[in-house]
C-alpha cells in the first residue's frame, strides 16, 4: 500500500526521566490490547496535535512519515497496535 491510516499517541520525553515515555506508551498499549478504547486514550493521554481527534492522523503516504515510523507503519495489519 501506498497509504495507511494513522492514529498515534505522542508523548514528549523532554521532561521525563529516561524510559519514562516509552513505560508510559508501553502501559497505555497494554490497555489498548485489553480492549480500552484508542480515542479515548489518545484524547486524554497524547501531546499532539491531533488529541482531539482520538489521535487520528487520517491517511498518511509513506515519504510523509519519518523514516522509522514509515517502516513500523507499513508492517502493521489493519488493526495492530
């Protein structure tokens, strides 16, 4: 695919201690394969701009996204965290 649909949680590490945002992604991931709703933790959770969303970035085409992200993004199946 050219495209995926995006929805993502931004979490800024500038004021946290080492690890302290990837604990905290990893342990709303957790919640998210528990059933909890993306959207909602997303609009209560995520610093970007795209909180009042639910996180929903929309259609994304590969060169959009940083390189890494991209690569992750494009090996999910619809509905993988």
């Amino acid at each position: 695919p050219t495209q995926v649909k995006v929805r993502m949680i931004d979490i800024a590490e500038k004021d946290l201690e080492p690890g302290a945002a990837r604990r905290k992604l990893e342990a709303l991931r957790a919640q998210v394969l528990a059933g909890a709703s993306f959207a909602e933790l997303a609009s209560q959770h995520s610093e970007g701009s795209q909180r009042v969303k639910g996180g929903d970035w929309g259609w994304i085409e590969k060169d959009t996204l940083r390189p890494e992200l991209a690569a992750l993004a494009f090996k999910l199946q619809p509905g993988e965290v």
